[in-house]
C-alpha cells in the first residue's frame, strides 16, 4: 500500500510540473511573438539559372488596408559566394493606387565588404540579405492595391550568381 501511495504523489509532482513547464513556454511564446515585427507580405522571384538579365524584371503586388499604420520595405536579395561585388545597382519601381505608372528610383544594395564579407543571413555558399529600401509614413499610403518591378542595372548583363529577388514589407513599430 505504501508504494502504491508514493507512486500516486509521484504521478501528482509529475502532473504538477508538466502544467508549470506548459505556462511557462506559453508565456516566453506570447513574449516572443510580442516582439516581432508583422510581415505584411513578402515574394521573392527565382533568377532563372543564376542569370539575371537586365530586363528581366522581378515583380509582384500587395495590398495595404490599414493606412494608420507606418510601413517598412526591404529588398530582399539571395546570391552566392561566387558573386562577383560588393553591392547591387536595382532600378525600383512602385505603382501607388490610382496612379497609371510605376514611378522608378535607383537604389543601391551593399551586400558585402572586402574587410568584413558577406552581409546578411548565410549557409553555406549561399547568402541572404534584407535592405531596408523605405519607410512609409501612414499619412503617405493610400488604401488599395500596389505593384512593384525591380530591375538590375549593373554593368553586367546578365548579372550571375544572383538566385532570387522580392520584396518584403512589414509594419513598422
């Protein structure tokens, strides 16, 4: 009987402990999620072959129906080791609602430095980087739909060792 008593508040510890270590992961779960920023939308376009051609564009659209809201934009690029420079030359471009065009802007990308290599997240021979392009103010937006086209304009046509290019935006905090 005595055993059978000690298994039973054993079991009860055991039972105890379990919903403890449950409240707590939820609790570092809702910190975490707490602290990181909302992606909006993220679309990144594969480069066929690793060769991107100057008028190969990478493209997509997007939605905002919050407008008090401010938002980041990035440019998210993915290259490899063998990219031959330190930076990339992209010719932006985003149509606003109720405007016909994409309205372009040249921005520059640093991927790396000689001193310090690669920028971003990598694995392998593979890098990723996330440029902040832009910030967008809520009283600039307007509700509606979006487009974007990002071009290369480096000397090299086509550019290699460039796998994919998008477009992240996020929330700003």
């Amino acid at each position: 009987m005595y055993i059978f008593a000690n298994v039973a508040s054993a079991t009860n510890m055991m039972i105890t402990f379990f919903k403890k270590i449950k409240i707590a992961t939820a609790v570092v779960m809702l910190f975490l999620a707490s602290c990181t920023q909302t992606t909006l939308y993220e679309n990144n376009s594969n480069i066929p072959s690793m060769q991107w051609k100057s008028n190969v564009a990478a493209t997509g659209d997007f939605i905002i129906n919050d407008t008090t809201s401010n938002y980041n934009l990035f440019i998210v690029i993915r290259h490899t080791d063998a990219y031959d420079y330190n930076n990339i030359w992209l010719n932006v471009g985003l149509q606003t609602p109720g405007v016909d065009s994409l309205q372009y802007q040249k921005v520059n990308v640093p991927l790396g430095a000689d001193d310090t290599g690669w920028k971003g997240i990598g694995m392998n021979d593979i890098w990723e980087v996330r440029a902040l392009i832009a910030r967008l103010p809520a009283n600039q937006l307007k509700k509606g739909s979006y487009k974007y086209s990002i071009y290369q304009i480096m000397r090299d046509n086509p550019l290699l060792h460039v796998m994919s290019v998008g477009l992240r935006i996020e929330k700003a905090p």
